[in-house]
C-alpha cells in the first residue's frame, strides 16, 4: 500500500454547489448587513463588524458542505471550533441576534435548503425594518441619568423634590457619593422628564439650589453605547 495515497472527497458536491452556496449566502448576508447598518442605533457602529456578519455567514455555508451528513466530521469540527476565543466583547445584545441570523442563513445554505435561506432571510429582515421604522416596544417615558453635587450640610433628601414635580414624570435617587476628598456630595439620579420640559431652565434651577456646583445631564444612555 502506498503511504502516501490520499483520497480527495471535493467530489461529493459539484462545483455548482461550492459556488451557488457561497454567492447565495454572499448576497444574503449582505443584505442582513444592509439592514443592520441602516437599523443601527447609538454610537458603537462599525463596519468591521458588517463585513464580519457577510463573512460569518460565507464560511457557516462551507462548514455544513464539509460537514454534510457525517457525523464524525461534524463532531471534528465542534472540537476544532471550541479552541476559538473572542477578546472583544460584544457591546449590543442586538449584535448577537445579526450574528446568529447571519448562521442560520450561512446553514440554510450549506446545507442546500436555498429557498429556506431565501424566505427566512427576507421575512425576518423586513420584520426587522418594520421594528425600527415604527419603533416597536420603546418606552413611552425615557429614563435619564442625572448627576448633581451639593454641599455636604445640603438637606439633599428634600432639596429638589419641588423642582422634580414640576419638571420630571418620574423620579429616583440610585445612589450618594462622597467627591472632592469629601468636600461634595454626589447624587445620581434616574429621572424621565415631561415632554414639555425645557432641560436648560431645568439644569439653571438645580445650579440655582446647588450652590452652582456641578450637574450632569446624560440624556441618551439608553440609545448610545459609552
């Protein structure tokens, strides 16, 4: 027997599949990273990540051609796959939901279930589009974080109780810090001011009882990634 005889299995699928999976999982994904990039809100964008989604989805395609129906392969690759490790943190739960839309398309396709990956690819990206458009589950009265350094003989329990009834629907002491090496204390607040608010009048105020010390408004948390 020859050592060195090898056997090429290219040729359980054509060339037709090779290439009709990697342009049909190209041209879907691409599509997803469209609808990503024009779905995006806050400030974490980057197109890396878009051009990692057509990618993930291009290279799932190619593992389940390898993968096929052989169970001992598919089971070489899970091994193979699980030395892998991510250092960079993924800063949106949504980012998951690209990321896992763009393997099961990359899957579909791989394992030939093209009309499958067509129809799930459209519906579920239109679905998303709809989301964003109409705004879908977004909260009526937005949550904001307030920050506010006082005096440390300020009654600071008290000191903007009028002021959050006049310009606030709702609101909540989170916590009291020490700053300036104790010379200040710090107050963190979540407030959700009224619609008709006008947040410089609102700020001038809590300066006015203050003393003028520092406030911070942080008005986007909840729609920009820090």
């Amino acid at each position: 027997m020859d050592i060195f005889e090898f056997q090429d299995l290219t040729g359980v699928f054509s060339v037709t599949d090779v290439v009709l999976s990697l342009v049909l999982s190209f041209v879907l994904c691409s599509m997803i990273g469209w609808v990503y990039q024009n779905t995006h809100r806050g400030a974490s964008y980057t197109q890396s990540f878009v051009h990692t989604l057509v990618m993930n989805g291009m290279v799932v395609a190619i593992i389940m051609l390898i993968v096929g129906s052989n169970i001992a392969r598919a089971f070489a690759l899970v091994g193979a796959l699980s030395i892998i490790r991510f250092r960079n943190a993924v800063k949106e739960t949504r980012d998951v939901g690209f990321i896992f839309f763009t393997m099961a398309i990359g899957m579909a396709v791989g394992t030939r279930f093209y009309l499958l990956a067509v129809i799930a690819a459209v519906v579920i990206s239109l679905l998303i589009l709809l989301m964003t458009r109409f705004n879908w589950y977004s909260r009526k009265v937005v949550s904001q974080i307030l920050k506010v350094q006082i005096t440390n003989d300020a009654p600071f329990d008290t000191l903007f109780d009028d002021l959050f009834v006049k310009y606030t629907s709702t609101s909540e002491l989170i916590s009291v810090d020490s700053v300036r090496s104790g010379m200040l204390t710090e107050l963190t607040y979540s407030v959700g001011l009224k619609k008709q608010s006008n947040i410089q009048e609102f700020l001038a105020e809590i300066r006015r009882l203050n003393s003028n010390n520092r406030v911070t408004l942080i008005a986007g948390y909840n729609s920009t990634d820090l």
